[in-house]
C-alpha cells in the first residue's frame, strides 16, 4: 500500500513522472483553493499530508532504487500544494504556478540540489518543499506587481 501511495498508483511509472503527479494534482488544488475553507485548513492538511508522506515514502523506499527513486512521486504532489498557498486560483496563477514549480524542481537552483543529498524521506521530500516555497514567494510577487 505504501508502495502505491507512494508513487500515486501508476504515475510514479509513467514517462516525466513528475510533471504528470503535478499535473495530476492541479485538480484538487483547485478545489481546494475553491472551496470556502479557511487559509489555515488548506495548510493544515498540507501539514498533515507532509506528516504521513514521510511515513508512506520511509516504507516504500525499500522496494525502490536509489536514494531519490523517480518513481516516487508523492513528493511533487506536496509541492504543487505548497505552490498555492494564499495564491488566488485562477488558469493564470495555475500554469505559472505549475511552470515555476517544475522549473524549480527540475532544476535544483538555490541549493535546493544540496537539500536532494539529504538522506531518507526526508531527502526526497525537502527538496521539492522548498522548489515549492520558491515557486510559491515568485507567483506572490508576480500577482503584486502585474495584477
């Protein structure tokens, strides 16, 4: 079960499987950021859901290949969560988010390469927290300065 949370049943198998659990999760953000729920709930699951993520990834792991399997893609499920934040949802702050976050995330910039070597769950999951956090404190400023 692990296993299959883990890499989102068939996804973490799939061709870019980190673009595709992103695009896969725009869906729920959506909804999510749609629905008339408090700002502090929306980050309290994605608290939550970083909580048991650790859990789910540290069991999958073994039944995986390498420090940071590509199969794995739960973690980029969190960071798209994380991109949007206290974002206004809109098909505008959706694609930028999404570009940003999978150009971070990709690309490793700001030392998010050196968070990657982090061993463990934890390893395969910070990195794409803080890709998020980026993504997110550059979708901010874009929406001050251009809406």
């Amino acid at each position: 079960m692990s296993l299959y949370l883990a890499t989102l049943g068939p996804i973490g198998y799939t061709y870019c499987p980190g673009t595709i659990a992103t695009a896969a999760t725009l869906p729920l953000v959506y909804l999510l950021r749609t629905w008339p729920i408090p700002e502090l709930l929306y980050i309290m699951i994605i608290i939550i859901s970083i909580m048991a993520a650790w859990f789910i990834i540290k069991r999958a792991m073994p039944y995986l290949d390498g420090p940071d399997p590509s199969a794995i893609v739960l973690d980029e499920f969190l960071g798209c969560l994380v991109t949007f934040i206290a974002i206004p949802i809109s098909w505008k702050t959706i694609i930028i988010g999404f570009l940003l976050f999978r150009f971070f995330d990709i690309t490793k910039y700001f030392g998010i390469s050196r968070l990657e070597k982090l061993y463990g769950p934890g390893g395969i999951i910070i990195d794409d927290l803080f890709a998020a956090i980026l993504s997110n404190v550059i979708l901010r400023i874009g929406i001050l300065y251009f809406t």
